[in-house]
C-alpha cells in the first residue's frame, strides 16, 4: 500500500550526468525539473563516476545541453555512489539519469538497501525493463504482440551468420543493444551493404550484445502512464513521423533532425484505446511504479510492443511532459505526486 503524503517532507535530491552515452539528455531533463523542485541539492555526475555538488545558477546557465558538456565547478564530494550513503541518508532521491547505472537498477537497488527513498520503478522493474530480451520475454507470456527477433553476440563469430540469416529471411531488419537506451547504436537495415556497415560499427564497438528485430511497417508511437497511489493512467499517444532514410536515434530525438513528433497523434478512438490499453499492461506486467512511457508500432492488426522506459525524458520537449500538457494535466502537480509516492515508498 503506498503512503501519499499532501507535502514532501524529506530534502529532495536531484541527481543526474552519469557515466553512459545518455549523460547529455540527463542534463537537460535536470534543466527542466529543478523549476519544479522546492531548493533541492544537486549533484551532478560526471563521466568518470565522480559526484559533484553543483547549484542551480550553474546548472541553467549550460547552453545547447544536447550537444555540449556540462561542467561544474563545484566540488567534488564522492568518487562512487557508497561514498553518497551518509550524504543521501533520509533524504528524497530524484532520479534524472538515462541509459546504465539510472536505468538499469543499479542506484535503485542501492538505494533499496539503505532505504533511500527515490521516484520511479524498483531495481527489479529497473532492470528487467532496461534488458529488452527478457522484457519481451515477459511481455510474450503476458500475450502482447512483439516483433520476430534473434539475440545477436557479436562476440561469438557465427552470430554474423545468423545475422544475415535473419536479414535473408525478412528483408529488413532493427539491430539495438540488448542493454541500453535506443537513442545510440540502434541501426535500421534495407539491404546487405547496411548490414555489412552496421555489423562492422558494432564489432569495432564495446556494447556486443544485440537484439535483431525484423522490422514492423507502422505508425511508431509512445504512450505515457502516469500513476498516483493506487490509480493509473494512460496519457495520449505521441507519433514520430521520420523522413525517408532517417532513423529515431539521438539526432532525431534530441536535435530535431529527421523526424517530427506529434502530441496528441492523430488516431481513431479505437486505435487511442489498443495504444493505451497496451501502454497500462506493459507498466503492469513489469511493475512499473510512479510513471513509465511504453514505446510501440501500430498496425492495421494493432500495436505491436517494442520497449518500455522507467524513467522516460523529462527535458522541456520530451515525450511525456508533451503528453501531460496536451491532457491538460500540471507538470508541477506530476512531479509533486511522484515525490509523495516515492516518499511513501518504505512505510
């Protein structure tokens, strides 16, 4: 049973930067979210792991957040989350980081351990969201439809074989990190010259393990859900609508190139309600807790399930703040609910 107080009494914390390749979009959500909170302390991490303790002044003076590092000259207080236990101890966690270690679970499940509270799902919701393979395994026995995929080890040398085995098979096919956010490494492949390009891309990199998807002819989507205490809600369907040739990777989400997103997407009643029925089981079925955004391809038949995020953007032009604002629905009120779940979240 979640506790939702009418005023957060804790000292909030909001922290984000990071070591992965989402940093960038960590800083600019943190731009948008420290409007809504009442002086919290801020911490940003940098890329080598270190905690440094930093002000608003400074965190809304960086310009261009998307493509230029954020640098601060506070001081630097903690080489690795452990040295933050004493600092973060009673305090209320706002989580503003992307791709691994935000994302996957891991400063959830310390902060579990030490009963630290923090918005957004559990380390276990965490963790099963950010890895797609077992994310689909749960939404296949759950009965949501998903695309045809092969697990893809670039490490193991007949995995390119298979690779083009698959390609063979459906013409077109989506390769993207088993482990991480789908704004970097993802490839969309038409034809054998692609896919000799994105195997060696992916070869010469550090992340090997990919999922390879045939590729789903549709309208892409995404799908909020906003839950306070016990009520869930699907917010409206947004639309990415990509120029021929383009892809929805970084440049497309973050710096407009390529692609145009529409909120609300412009749907049927019917369509609106599969979307969003979609959106509720997968927030579900993973246990999401506070928000989630669940991502999808629609076709004629339905949609068709592709990822689930625990912590969607929050910058100015992110998907879900879009989504809350054509509901009408208060971005304040959002994140105030969600720092009453969260401190509800071990009583």
């Amino acid at each position: 049973m979640v506790v939702v107080a009418d005023k957060v009494e804790k000292k909030v914390v909001l922290i984000f930067g990071g070591t992965s390749s989402e940093r960038l979009v960590s800083v600019a959500s943190a731009q948008n979210l420290v409007a809504y909170l009442q002086e919290p302390e801020l911490y940003f991490i940098n890329s080598d792991g270190k905690w440094v303790e930093t002000n608003k002044k400074e965190l809304l003076a960086h310009q261009n957040p998307f493509t230029q590092i954020f640098q601060s000259t506070g001081e630097t207080v903690a080489t690795h989350l452990e040295e933050m236990k004493s600092r973060l101890l009673g305090k209320l966690i706002f989580i503003s980081l992307h791709g691994t270690e935000g994302e996957d679970g891991t400063y959830q499940r310390f902060f579990e351990e030490n009963k630290i509270s923090f918005i957004g799902s559990s380390s276990k919701s965490s963790a099963l969201c950010f890895d797609k393979v077992k994310a689909k395994a749960i939404a296949k026995s759950s009965g949501i439809p998903l695309a045809q995929e092969l697990l893809a080890d670039f490490s193991k040398a007949e995995t390119v074989v298979q690779v083009k085995e698959f390609f063979n098979k459906y013409k077109k096919v989506v390769l993207k990190p088993v482990a991480n956010g789908s704004s970097f490494g993802l490839f969309i492949v038409n034809s054998e010259i692609e896919l000799q390009q994105a195997v060696k891309t992916i070869i010469n990199s550090t992340e090997k393990l990919y999922l390879c998807e045939e590729f789903i002819n549709g309208r892409e989507l995404t799908v909020g859900v906003y839950e306070v205490g016990n009520t869930l809600r699907a917010l409206c369907p947004s639309e990415v609508i990509l120029e021929t040739g383009s892809n929805f990777d970084y440049e497309g989400k973050y710096l407009g190139k390529g692609s145009k997103e529409i909120t609300p997407a412009v749907l049927s009643a019917e369509q609106k309600r599969q979307c969003q029925e979609l959106a509720l089981k997968a927030h579900q079925i993973f246990s999401c807790y506070g928000y989630s955004r669940t991502d999808m391809i629609l076709k004629d038949q339905g949609p068709v399930f592709l990822e689930t995020n625990t912590l969607p953007g929050m910058t100015k032009a992110s998907f879900y703040p879009q989504q809350l604002s054509a509901e009408n629905l208060s971005f304040q009120q959002f994140i105030n609910d969600q720092l009453n779940m969260a401190e509800g979240r071990f009583v």
